[in-house]
C-alpha cells in the first residue's frame, strides 16, 4: 500500500504514520513497534534505554547554541485499541493497518485508526530525524500498555527520564491545552456459572446488537450514545415476559470503549416464537427515536441457529437469568456529575464495559472516572454494592490510576500559549480532560515535574469510526516546534 499522504506537511510525521501503521501494536504486544523506534534512533546516533517492562527513553543532545536550556521530555504510548466491524476480516497481530483518505479525514478500513496515540510516535520519530528543528537537550519517552492498564507508566523508575518539563502528545482537539485529567478504576462482578437443560421444543436463536457508534467512554460518555449491553439486556428482559431463556451474552471487550455491539444465545418456546420478532421491530422503533440524535442507526438481528438433535441445549438457571438481567439493568452508564469549577467538564462517570461467558462463569466490566479522588471510591463503591445484591460470586476493584491536578500558573503553558497565539492570532483553550492520560501517574512518580498534554483533533478514538483531521497535524507541528524553540 502507498502512503496516501506522502506530499502532505508535515511530510516526515506523515512519513513515520504510514509506517507504524504496518507495524502491529496492540497493548501488551509492542514488542515489534519498540523494535523499530530502537532501530530509527540508533540510526541517528541517538542514545536510546528500555526498562524491563518495556518503555524506552531516547536522548538527543541539544540544537547549537541550546545547550544550557532545560532538558525537555515529549512523550506518548506505543500502543493502540484495536476494534474492528463484526463484517471486517483482520488480524491486528499481524495486518497493517489501511489507511483511507476522505478529503480532510484520515481514516482506517473497518478498524480502529491508531492515531490514539500514534501520531504522537510518529512526531516523536519525525523530530529524532530533523535536525533542522530548534530545541534544547531532549528525552523522548515511549510507555507501554497504556490503553488496557496504563502498566508502562505505573512502572516508570525513578531516574529514568531526568527531564522537568513533560510534553504529552496524547490529547485529541486541536486548539486546545490539557493541564489536568480523571483518575480511574475498574470494577469487576463474576457469577459462577450454573446451567441446566432446555427442552427440546424450544427453538436456538442468535440476538445481535449492531452499529453503535461507541467511542471512548471518558471522551464520548456525554454524547448519550447507546450501550450495547444495556440495549440488549432491555430486549431480553422484555423476552423474559415470554418465557425465553438465556445460555450465554457476549459484548464489548474493552474497558475504556464504549460497548457497540453485543449477542446473546437463546432458547425460545415454541409458542412465543412468532412473539418475538414483533416485540424486537417494536423495540427498536422505540429505541432509535431515543437515540436518534447521538448514535448510528441501530441495528438487531435475530438468526435462527438450526437444531443438533444430539445436542441438549443449556441455558442459565431461572434463579441466576434474573439476577443477571436485574443486575445489568441496575448498574449505572454515563455521565454521574458534571465539573462546578470548569464549564462542560464531566467529573465523574461510569461505563458498562464488557460482559463475558465462559465456560464456568459470567463476568461484568465496568469503568469509573472521576477528577476527584473521593468520587472515584463513591461511583465503584456503588457499582460493586449493585453486584453484591445482585448476588456476584466475586467483585474485585483494582487500585486504578490517579488523576491530575490543573496548575494554571505552570511555566510551560504560558510558553505554549504565546506560541499559539503568535502563531495562529488567537488564544488557545485551556481545559481538564474526562479521561485517563499518563500525566496523573507521570506527575506522581515525579514530583513537581512541569507538564501540558495537546495534539491535533481526533474523533472516534478506540472504535472503527476514529479519524484524524489532517489540517489539525500540521498547526499542531508548529506549535510543538515553537514550544521548543521558545523554552
């Protein structure tokens, strides 16, 4: 595949996009992409360190005449969400990702983008190369596993990076500048699997949840976009009323993603067979004029799964189909409280994320952000009292990550606030994000450590939907390379 941007500024960020986006790197599996920053850096003559759980720090010395500013770090992670449509074929260990051009949108094929947080690899990279860019002593740090438990960052050592000020390149809207950021945690409800035998007059379908937009579930839980999960267990509670059975529900896999889509196995009686088509077309006109104005069209499909005479069907104990759909049906999504102090800011929210059967239990996932440490405690200690009643053989909640606190007087964002003014003739946005970036664990293993985080616009990151605007690439390049000049 040819690099559909190769004549777009700024060309060597471009250049570098187009070939992480060969290089597989889900969370976890960066093996392969920190092989080849080790590779470009050594090619340049760059110092480069990792520590055993896989970050790298790459040094370069100062431009001529730079050499006694302040050491500077920019700093990004080198792995991607991969989601992909139920309809796309794709092996995120293994296919390059295919990029799509749309006018002023850069997009993938059916798959997520990885511009969350690849185009913060790719100007890191680029700015490696370029020795014709302005700046004082350099560190540029790549963590690892940032978007399915931040382990890279937890795990930075003392000493590993010397620098004062940090520049995060993990921010998705251009004209903006984050100071400040949500803690987070994960909250966890698991069921033991009990099942018994269906009689053999009930009838196999397959019920699908499709087409959801999905999305972050810090950056979107305020656009109201429907929840797989809580849609499907809606239609299974309605099917309930008709005596139909549930063996198993599967949707989302991602903590931090909206859940798009979700299906579920069932058991029909025979006589509520030609009931079930029609509640579905009924509930779906009903839902898709609640969600008409913030999500996709959605779409249910029922699929008749044929019968294997030789196999007895198993569905979920009456007892445990109720307390499993009670319990769903409880547990709070989206937004909980909005910020008082910083206009439109969502303080504290919650995200049913994923719901999984296995061969011996159901286990419900579910995310809570807040800027606020106390209200994290609050929203997982509510989340976790929901699966005790609702009979949870376990309920575990993690440590989670800790926020980050604005400090409007920080010196580098004054720098970079007359570099955007200077540049573009307007002030730039200062804002606190609604999701977990690495600057709240950064600061806290390093104290006092001066840092803005800021990137071009991103949409639709950890979904099929994500997109870079191509515009925003290059104002954000000139404001990163007047920052540096201007420390």
């Amino acid at each position: 595949m040819q690099n559909p941007l190769i004549d777009v500024q700024p060309k060597l960020v471009w250049k570098y996009f187009f070939e992480i986006s060969k290089i597989p790197r889900p969370s976890k599996y960066e093996t392969q992409i920190s092989k080849y920053v080790c590779e470009i850096a050594k090619k340049f003559n760059l110092q480069v360190k990792a520590d055993k759980f896989g970050n790298l720090v790459v040094k370069k010395s100062a431009s001529k005449g730079k050499e006694k500013l302040p050491m500077i770090c920019l700093q990004g992670h080198l792995d991607m969400v991969c989601e992909k449509n139920a309809d796309k074929n794709f092996d995120f260990f293994k296919d390059p990702i295919e990029l799509v051009v749309k006018k002023n949108i850069l997009m993938a094929n059916g798959t997520t983008l990885g511009g969350d947080n690849g185009i913060a690899v790719a100007t890191m990279l680029a700015i490696m190369e370029d020795d014709s860019v302005v700046h004082g002593p350099m560190e540029f740090l790549f963590t690892v596993d940032e978007e399915t438990g931040l382990t890279g960052a937890n795990n930075l050592q003392k000493n590993f990076i010397q620098s004062k000020i940090l520049l995060n390149l993990d921010s998705e809207e251009e004209g903006a500048i984050y100071i400040g950021c949500s803690g987070g945690r994960d909250t966890v409800g698991t069921w033991k699997l009990n099942t018994e035998g269906i009689p053999t007059t009930f009838f196999k379908y397959k019920l699908s949840v499709l087409n959801l937009k999905g999305g972050h579930s810090g950056l979107e839980i305020d656009k109201n976009r429907g929840n797989a999960i809580k849609i499907l267990n809606r239609i299974l509670l309605k099917f309930s009323e008709i005596e139909v059975r549930v063996s198993s529900i599967n949707g989302g896999n991602k903590r931090n993603a909206i859940p798009r889509e979700c299906e579920a196995i069932i058991f029909v009686p025979t006589k509520s067979v030609s009931s079930i088509q029609n509640i579905l077309n009924d509930f779906g006109k009903e839902l898709n004029a609640e969600t008409l104005s913030s999500d996709n069209e959605i779409k249910f499909s029922l699929d008749l799964i044929p019968k294997d005479f030789k196999e007895k069907g198993k569905v979920l104990k009456q007892n445990l189909q109720t307390k499993l759909l009670r319990t769903i049906s409880s547990l709070p999504h989206g937004v909980i409280k909005t910020s008082s102090d910083i206009k439109n800011l969502v303080e504290t929210s919650t995200n049913v994320a994923s719901i999984t059967t296995s061969e011996k239990t159901i286990s419900i996932a579910t995310s809570q952000r807040s800027s606020i440490a106390s209200e994290i405690n609050e929203i997982s200690e509510t989340v976790a009292n929901i699966f005790y009643l609702g009979d949870c053989e376990t309920v575990t909640s993690g440590d989670g990550y800790p926020g980050w606190k604005p400090n409007p007087n920080s010196k580098i964002l004054q720098i970079a606030k007359t570099s955007y003014n200077s540049l573009f003739k307007k002030d730039i946005q200062v804002k606190a994000i609604h999701a977990g970036l690495e600057c709240g664990i950064i600061g806290e293993k390093y104290p006092g450590i001066d840092m803005i985080s800021f990137g071009p616009t991103l949409e639709g990151v950890h979904s099929p939907d994500e997109k870079i605007y191509i515009d925003t690439v290059e104002k954000f390049w000139k404001l990163l390379l007047s920052i540096l000049k201007s420390v």
